[in-house]
C-alpha cells in the first residue's frame, strides 16, 4: 500500500470521525510496533519522531526505515517530524525524507509564529510536504501552570487567522494538554475544542495524549478532533515489557530473545490507544 500524506489521512479520519494515533517512535522496533497494531486494527496511523531524538537515531534513517515500512503496510500508514521550534529544523527534516513535518513555533509571539510556520509552509510547498503548526501553548506537565492556566490555551478568533495566514496543512492547540506526565490529571476544554473545530477548516491535533482520561480523549474525537499524539506512555511501555521480560529470567543476557519477547506488549500497547481513539468503530 502507498503512504499516504498526513493532511489526506486527517482529513479523511475528520470526515470519518475516528481519531488517528499518531505514536513517537524512537528506532525501527517502535515503528514496526505502531504499524502492526494498526495492521492488527484495520485502521490507518501515524508513525512520528521527536528531532530532538537525532542524536540517537538520525533524521534520515528514521524517516526512510519509516516511509519503508509505510509502503508495505496493509493499512494506509503516514510518517511525521514532531516539534520542529525552527525553521532550520523543519528544512532538515525536510531534506532528510519526513513527508510531513511540524514547525513549532508556538512558544514565539504570535506575529513571529505566523512568520515562521508560512516560511516554512512555502518552503515545504515546494517539497509536496504536509505541515502541521501549533499555536497558544502546550506546555509541561510536570507544570501546573501550563495545565491550568487558559492565557496559554488557543484562542478562537486567532486560530482562524492563523490558519489563513500560514496555510498550515492541521492545528495543534492547547486546551488543557501538555507534554510527558501529568502532575494533575488534565481537565480538557471541551467549549474551547468545539469552538475552535466550528470556525478553523484544516484538521486539529492533540498533543500530550499520554495520561490524559480515556472519556475525555473519547470526548475530544467526538468533537471532531483528528491527531492524538502519544509519546510518554508509549516508552514507558517499552520499558515496563523490558523490565517484565528481564525479571521473569527467561533471557539469561539474551537481548534478541528479549527484543522478541516484548513485541506482543508494544502492539497490545498500541491497539488499545487506537481502539480508544476509535469510538464510533471506523474499519477499512
Ligand atoms: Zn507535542
């Protein structure tokens, strides 16, 4: 099967009313991972990576082991840059084969983020590449601040001019998500999520799914949002199926046999997000 872009698979998932778990990957391993389960669940999925990963595994490795396994998935299969905050970053990825790429530029005041996301907009135009922008912003969660506090949230009537002025291809906002774990469960803001997906026509995100309650990710689908990405629950559960396969002494210092071991917990790991993120039951 051809991979297919990430602004065709949103727009599609949007229409359909599915949510499309978007999963950071780290190696070969977490991508065949994500793409298995999708196999396994009939349903199309985003295998995404973190540039500030590059200094384990490059860029360019990456996205061609990635858009490999893409093209001879049995379900469509999209490939992503995650949190490019410049426009070097993005290009970079850009060069080194992410058929998508996401500029961050969120953290800017808004003049400078539309400046940088329709710079890079232009640039990845040329390329055929989709790009996703962010604006308010998701912040940490180890930081209370960034969770609660709604002077970081997107605001309505600048998200409608921010998609019009940059020409971003999907919109992550902020809501009540953050990054890695929560130090207070997240309360998301279902107005604001409606509101937004009422006025703004490209596909929304949602970042910082890991921890975030199942019914309030079910909720934020049912409103029509797109792309949930999930990073910190994912390694931990590469971590906990190491930690399992080390403890039951089956290995004896065999990381091959470990490796093959904890392969049915990574897929069962990501068929559960996906069946979450698919309430209304969408199947190829
Ligand atoms: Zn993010």
């Amino acid at each position: 099967m051809p991979r297919v872009k990430v602004n065709e698979l949103l727009k599609h998932a949007t229409e359909n009313r599915y949510g499309v778990a978007a999963v950071n990957t780290l190696n070969v391993e977490t991508v065949k991972y994500v793409i298995a389960a999708a196999e396994r669940e009939r349903v199309p999925v985003i295998v995404q990576f973190y540039p500030g990963f590059e200094n384990y595994t490059a860029l360019k490795h990456l996205a061609f082991a990635a858009c490999d396994m893409a093209e001879r998935a049995s379900v469509p299969v999209a490939v992503h840059l995650d949190h490019s905050n410049s426009f070097e970053i993005a290009v970079k990825g850009i060069r080194d084969g992410f058929p998508s790429v996401m500029v961050d530029g969120s953290a800017l005041p808004f003049e400078d983020n539309v400046a940088l996301t329709a710079a890079v907009v232009r640039t990845a135009g040329i390329f055929g590449v989709d790009v996703e922008a962010e604006l308010g912003h998701v912040g940490s969660g180890d930081n209370e601040d960034d969770i609660v506090n709604s002077d970081h949230y997107t605001r309505v009537d600048q998200a409608v001019e921010f998609v019009e002025r940059t020409g971003c291809g999907s919109l992550a906002i902020a809501v009540g998500n953050a990054h890695g774990p929560y130090v207070k469960t997240p309360n998301l803001d279902f107005d604001r999520i409606k509101a937004i997906r009422s006025k703004v026509s490209v596909p929304l995100v949602l970042h910082g799914c890991s921890d975030i309650p199942q019914e309030q990710l079910k909720e934020a689908v049912n409103l029509g949002m797109s792309k949930f990405n999930i990073a910190t629950e994912y390694f931990r559960a590469m971590y906990q199926a190491m930690e399992k396969g080390i403890a039951s002494g089956k290995f004896d210092g065999n990381a091959v046999g470990l490796m093959f071991d904890i392969q049915e917990d990574m897929i069962g790991f990501v068929v559960e997000k996906i069946r979450l993120l698919n309430p209304n039951k969408f199947s190829l």
